[in-house]
C-alpha cells in the first residue's frame, strides 16, 4: 500500500504539493491517517512532471522521502503544471529497488497504483504472463503487481486501438475481474498526462482505499487535486466515490463515471 497525489493546474513549485502542506506526503510516509494495512510509507518514493514536449519526467529514490537531502532543494527549483508523487509502503517479499519505484512511465503517461492483488505471484501473475504479447513483456523491469497493471494497460490500448484512458481502466477492471474469481484485488489508480488526470478508486472482492479530491482550493487557486489522503485539513476535499473514474481536466470541470 501507499499514497498518492496528483495535481494539475497553473505552474506550481514541488515543494507546494509535496513538502509544505501541513498533511503532505512527507507526513503521510510516517503518519497517515487511513492506511488499512500498514503504518508507515518508507520504502521509497518519487515523483514525476513533464518536459516541454509533454513527455515525462521521474525522480525517484529507494530511501525514505524524509531522508533526502536533495528533496528540499529539488522542491525549490522545479515547477510544472501537472505533478504525480508517491511515498511507497512495499509489499512483503517484494525488494526495494528503483524498478519496483513509482511513478512508472512510457513516453506518454505516468502510472501509479495503491493497493495489491491477493497472492499476486500465485493469483494473477502466470495468468498476465500468458496474456502479454512478448513486446509488452519485454518491458517489464521488475516485480511487482502494479508494474504488471501498467504493462496491461499499455496492452489493452494497443489491442483495443483506443487512445482514451478510461475505456481501457474499464477493460482492466472487467479483466482482472474475471482472472481473480474470488481473491482480493485494491485498484487505486491514478494515470496523468500534460493538463490531465485520470483516477479509479476501486476494490474487487474488497474495500477501496481511501481517495479524495479538491479543485480549486485556497492554497492551489485554479488547481485540481487528487491524494490518497487531504493534504490539507480544510474542508475542500470530497471522497471519491467507490468503485468510480474521475477525471480530471485543465479545460474541463472533472467527469465521474460509475464502474
């Protein structure tokens, strides 16, 4: 399990997201307040943005955020319209390493997931295996179940030739769906590209982790947000709904949709 928060909106400094807010990150690594399995998130972390050219960017380190020394200055010098991070809580028996580190990315997206799949290695793993074409499974760096949701992601907008991100979250959700039958799969999901932000809260055979939103609020004017917890105590923020996609755009008021 982990946290996460996402935010798109005018330029904003790393430190406004993820150093200064009184329930940042850097908070919820060592007190968060709704983690079902777990208390603390110091397994690793990152963050990523976008380049000029829309193609994104990742710092990520196996250390605990807290223990940093680059953070501080990183938070000062870097500024984007669209920012993902994440504080890691690693499952048992998964190593800590930068390939098992969020935020994964390609040339377009960024991809974070907080949950897990029950068993993963004896629950679902063959079974992707079997499923990725050999090119997908090329790409797969490390071990762990988020990695592989990514990899199937990428596989079911290539075989569905869809460029819209929700159809193909709907897909994986039917999918994963039938291949775990009765065993437990939490599928917090945030995607972002430039200006855009698509995020599932989501359980099957489960409940959902904890996400919530916020748009336009005072300490963000003009932003949206996404956190697997309010990174502020004001009362601007609204629970996603279980089992929905919001998403969430520069140029449009966010969409919800019911899975």
């Amino acid at each position: 399990m982990c946290r996460l928060a996402a935010y798109i909106g005018p330029a904003l400094r790393l430190e406004e997201l993820l150093l200064k807010p009184e329930h940042s990150l850097v908070k919820q690594s060592w007190a968060p307040r709704e983690m079902m399995e777990a208390r603390l998130n110091a397994d690793g972390y990152g963050f990523g943005w976008f380049d000029q050219l829309g193609k994104p960017l990742r710092y990520r380190q196996t250390m605990p955020i807290w223990t940093d020394p680059n953070l501080p200055e990183l938070g000062r010098g870097l500024e984007s319209e669209t920012w993902v991070a994440v504080v890691r809580s690693a499952t048992t028996n998964i190593p800590i390493n930068l390939a098992n580190t969020m935020p994964y990315a390609d040339e377009k997206f960024h991809f974070m997931h907080n949950g897990y799949i029950n068993q993963f290695s004896r629950t679902l793993r063959s079974c992707l295996r079997r499923e990725f074409k050999p090119e997908f499974e090329d790409l797969i760096e490390g071990n762990t179940d988020s990695e592989h949701l990514f990899i199937l992601f990428k596989q079911i907008m290539w075989e569905t030739g869809s460029n819209d991100p929700a159809s193909v979250l709907i897909e994986l959700v039917a999918r994963l769906k039938r291949w775990l039958k009765d065993e437990r799969g939490l599928l917090n999901i945030i995607i972002a590209i430039p200006g855009k932000v698509w995020a599932l809260r989501c359980a099957i055979n489960g409940n959902c982790p904890s996400l919530y939103y916020s748009v336009n609020p005072p300490l963000f004017p003009g932003g949206s947000l996404v956190a697997s917890e309010p990174l502020t105590d004001d009362d601007d923020w609204t629970e996603v709904a279980a089992q929905s996609l919001m998403i969430f755009d520069v140029c449009n008021e966010p969409e919800k949709i019911h899975l």
